[in-house]
C-alpha cells in the first residue's frame, strides 16, 4: 500500500511541476533571472493594455496580449496565450 501511495504522490507532484513550466521564451534573453523579471514586465504591461482595450472580452484580449508579447521578442511555446490561462 505504501509503494502505491508514494507512486501517486510522485505522479501528482510531476502532473504539478509540468503545469508551472512558462508558455513563452525570449530568444534574444539568455540570463534566467533576466528573462524572468522582463517576462513579469513584459506580460504585466500586455495584460493591462489587452484588458483595457477589451475589458469584458477574453478572446480579444488574448489576441491583443499575444500581440503585444510577440512584438516584445516573445515566442508562445504551448496553446495557451494570456497569462491567466497557464
């Protein structure tokens, strides 16, 4: 019983770490630390200019903020483009 236990705890922690991964990267940044603090900068700044343009339409704000993060230097690596969709 115990195995199994520890199988599906190891499972759901992997299930959980795959989810956190970053949908977008920046090329031109090779400095982890670098590139995160402009992806907070960047995808902060794109969320409030999509959210105001459309406050009450989530397609069209995903449009815009992928817009916005492609014209910054950013490439969508999964599905998912507004940050509250990670």
């Amino acid at each position: 019983m115990r195995p199994m236990i520890f199988t599906l705890c190891l499972m759901f922690a992997i299930l959980l770490m795959t989810g956190c991964a970053r949908q977008w990267e920046n090329p031109d940044i090779t400095d982890s630390k670098q590139a995160e603090y402009r992806f907070d900068k960047d995808s902060t700044d794109c969320s409030i200019l999509a959210g105001e343009q459309y406050p009450l339409d989530k397609d069209k704000q995903n449009s815009i903020y992928k817009t916005c993060m492609e014209k910054k230097g950013w490439e969508q690596q999964g599905n998912d483009s507004f940050p509250l969709n990670r």
